[in-house]
C-alpha cells in the first residue's frame, strides 16, 4: 500500500495512527560496510556470490557471529529517524531478519547492538525472516515497514502494510514519508481545502515566484505543453495567462476528480477550455505521451504526492519546476536530482496559521 492510498482510506480519520516496524541492518546498524569489510571488497556490491559469502560469514562459528553483529557501526540517518519517532512519540517495535544459517548467534548480537546504541529497543525486537506477516494489525489495518531492502518492501506492500524503503545516505525521504503518515493533520496545506483555500496569499506568491523564473530562464521561448501535477483547483492557469507565459497545450493532474471539475469550471471562465484537458489520474502514473517539445512539467504539491515515479517517467531533456516545504533546502535538492539545474532557492512564507520555508527547484531532467 502507497502512503497515498493510506491517506484517501483514512483522511476522516485522524486518530489512526498505524504501527511502525523498523529494521535494524542498513537502516541502524552498518552492516554493508561490514559485510564488505569480510568478503575483502570495496563495496558490498562487489561481492559476486552474495549467498556463498553469507555462508562463509555463518560458517565462522556462532561466536564470531555473535561479535560481527554486535560490533557494527551505527548509521546517522537511521539515528535521525529514530530522533524523529522518539520526539513524535510514534510507538515502534525492531523488526530485523536473522542471519541465514547461524540465527540465534546473529539475534545475539543484534540484541546486544541495541542494548548499546538503542536502548530499550531489545525488548520487544522482533527477528524474523518473513516480514510480511506483520504487514497489518489484528483489524486487518496497515502497519509501516523502514527497510532498505526493496526484496522486503514488496512483500510488505502486496500483504497490505505501508513500505517505506530507506537511503542509508538521506533520511529526507524517510522523514517525508513519516510526516504524511503521522502527522497528516499539521503538514496538510494550512490552506483551507476549498477553491478560496487554493487562493491564500502564500499559495499565489509560490506560483507568481515559479512562473517568474521559468520566464526568465525560457526567454523569448514559447511552451508547446505543460503538465500541472497535484494541480489540485487547476488555478496555475489563471497564473499563466496573467504572466503572459504562451502556451498550446496545458494538461491538469490530480487525483482528486472533484477539484479538477471545479477547476474546470474555472479556467472555462477564461476560454482557453480548448487548450486545457484535466486527467483525472496518479502523478506517478504519467507516461507524459502528450508532451511535446519545448515542454515543461509543473509540480508545486512534492510534499502530497508520494514517490518519485512521476520525475522518472519524465523524458530527458524536458524542463521542470517543482516546490515543496519539508525538510532542508539540501533535502529537497537531492531528493528530485535534474540532469542541470537553473535555479535552487527558498522563501519565507507565512500560510494561515504557520510561518514556513518554500523551496524550488528548476531545471532540465
């Protein structure tokens, strides 16, 4: 289940708070720099017969399983996200997977690793080696899963749990993910979800503040198409037309076919309705099939739209302006890489009821 998904099943629920599941090698504990470390290669990535050399590392004999799993380094961004569920006060219970061939040794020594570096975590640890039968709750509800092995996520995901797959290098994308789940009532758009909510003076200044410079950076260029996504009331064409910035063919996504029909409505007051079509549609989906060049792909709602499939499935070559208001600037800017990037930079903004930081990024994929 996508965190997406979660949020449309559960947004008149607030108080459901699901249980999280979190994995301890390649998210807390080193065990790549480790592991590489034995098999005497670089890179864990080297090694060429992963399963012979995970026999090998068993076969040294339970001791030496016992200290290699005790004795790995921490991660920093697993200790971010950990920071972050302890000050959220999200309950969360270890769920790692015993080593193949020498388990109650690995289980040792993986308890022992977080009597060091986590205390109190031992206790409830789970280890298995099939995880996906923790995947829901005795209601049949999801429960979250942060592991950096795609081959675990899947099966999470396909037995109905939230998968949240880790970069032992940026937490960013963790902590995102956590927010929309946990804390899906504080970072939804202070903004009133209503067609005047759309309208907040911060909301028209980030698009204003968008359009400016892809203006600047496109020149005397004319757009062919442009694709909207998260256009959530389809307004950036009102912002269009005001900049003047030209264009033939403006495509609104969103997931939500209620906003997208008032949004219709809206821009048919403008009549330009022949060069507007909205897609009812998941960003993520997209295969941008009516994109023709010189193009652009417009995404001011990164924080609501869950994964990155829709900056993936965009050709090379295309021009993108994305914003989002969670986490750092440097964040932001690794979490959506571009092949060259024009512009990068942040403003204060104040919505409703909070003062906030709004990031964009533009430049060519």
């Amino acid at each position: 289940m996508k965190v997406t998904e979660f949020l449309t099943e559960n947004e008149n629920d607030s108080r459901y708070k699901p249980h999280l599941y979190l994995d301890m090698d390649g998210v807390q504990a080193d065990f790549f720099k480790s592991w590489a470390k034995f098999a005497d290669v670089d890179d864990y990535k080297d090694i060429k017969d992963p399963e012979a050399s995970i026999k090998e590392l068993a076969s040294q004999g339970s001791e030496a399983v016992y200290r290699f799993f005790r004795d790995l380094d921490t991660l920093r961004g697993g200790l971010r996200v950990i920071d972050w569920l302890q000050e959220h006060d999200i309950d969360y219970t270890i769920l790692s997977a015993p080593l193949r061939y020498e388990n109650q040794a690995s289980i040792m020594g993986k308890k022992e690793w977080l009597d060091k570096h986590h205390v109190g975590a031992s206790e409830s640890a789970v280890f298995a080696s099939d995880k996906s039968k923790y995947a829901t709750d005795s209601n049949d509800r999801p429960n979250v899963l942060i592991d950096d092995f795609g081959k675990n996520i899947i099966p999470w995901d396909n037995a109905g749990g939230i998968g949240i797959k880790h970069d032992p290098f940026d937490a960013g994308p963790t902590i995102t993910a956590l927010e929309h789940i946990y804390l899906k009532d504080d970072i939804d758009e202070a903004s009133p979800d209503t067609l005047k909510g759309s309208f907040t003076p911060d909301l028209q200044y980030s698009k204003v503040w968008l359009l400016d410079e892809v203006q600047k950076i496109l020149g005397k260029t004319q757009l062919d198409t442009i694709y909207n996504l998260g256009s959530w009331y389809s307004n950036m064409g009102l912002f269009l037309v005001a900049n003047k910035l030209g264009f033939e063919k403006l495509i609104n996504v969103d997931i939500d076919k209620n906003t997208l029909t008032t949004g219709a409505r809206l821009l048919d007051k403008l009549g330009i309705s022949d060069k507007v079509e909205h897609m009812h549609k998941d960003a993520n989906t997209l295969d941008y099939r009516q994109l023709k060049s010189p193009g652009l792909v417009i995404n001011t709602s990164t924080n609501d739209i869950d994964g990155d499939d829709w900056l993936k499935n965009i050709p090379e070559g295309t021009l993108v302006a994305m914003q989002g208001r969670h986490g750092t600037l440097e964040e932001f800017d690794k979490q959506f890489p571009l092949r060259k990037t024009y512009f990068l930079d942040e403003v204060e903004l104040e919505d409703p009821e909070t003062e906030y930081e709004r990031f964009m990024k533009i430049g060519v994929k």
